[in-house]
C-alpha cells in the first residue's frame, strides 16, 4: 500500500526532495525488485542531489536493464558521505556546488 501511496502522493521533484527515487515515475521497472531507491542515508544535500540527477538522466535517456547501476553508484555516494562526514564534517561549499571552495 505504502508504494501506491507514494506514486500518488510524491511527484518527481517531490521524491528529489525528500531523499528518494521512483523509478515508476520515469516509467522503469526493474524485474523482481521494487522501484523504490532511498538515498537518504546520504547527508549531504548537494551529493545527494547529484545522485538524483544523475539518475533520473539515466531513466529518462538510457534506462539499464538492471539496477546494477543505481546500487553501485548509491553505494559509492554513501561511502563518500561517510567519509565527509568523519573528515571534514563542517566544510561547506561555499558556493553551493560540490567543487568549490570549502569554508571551514
């Protein structure tokens, strides 16, 4: 019940900002697995919407045909999140963008 709600209630750019992917709404579905991919475990905002974005391009202009991909770049976005956090958890960029200057 909770994934038809979802569809409903969530519209693309609403799924982006509440740390989730559908890939029903790009109109992919993945065999024996659902279309629900949570990347909220990734803490910063940016990186996050990076993943998302990069995503939702591959839905819409390449769809794979497994999830492989998504899993894997998940994976490494966490992995680099975890990393940020322990490393510099006060750095921001200053300008909004991943590449740019760091304020401590």
């Amino acid at each position: 019940m909770l994934h038809y709600l979802r569809l409903v209630y969530f519209g693309r750019q609403d799924t982006k900002d509440a740390g989730f992917i559908e890939t029903d709404h790009f109109g992919v579905r993945f065999s024996n697995r659902g279309s629900h991919l949570d990347l909220s475990g990734v803490s910063q905002r940016w990186l996050r919407n990076m993943l998302w974005d990069w995503m939702a391009d591959r839905l819409l202009n390449d769809p794979p045909r497994s999830r492989s991909p998504f899993e894997v770049s998940r994976r490494g976005c966490l992995e680099l999140s975890a990393f940020l956090e322990a490393r510099a958890p006060h750095a921001v960029p200053v300008d909004g963008r991943p590449h740019g200057r760091l304020r401590r």
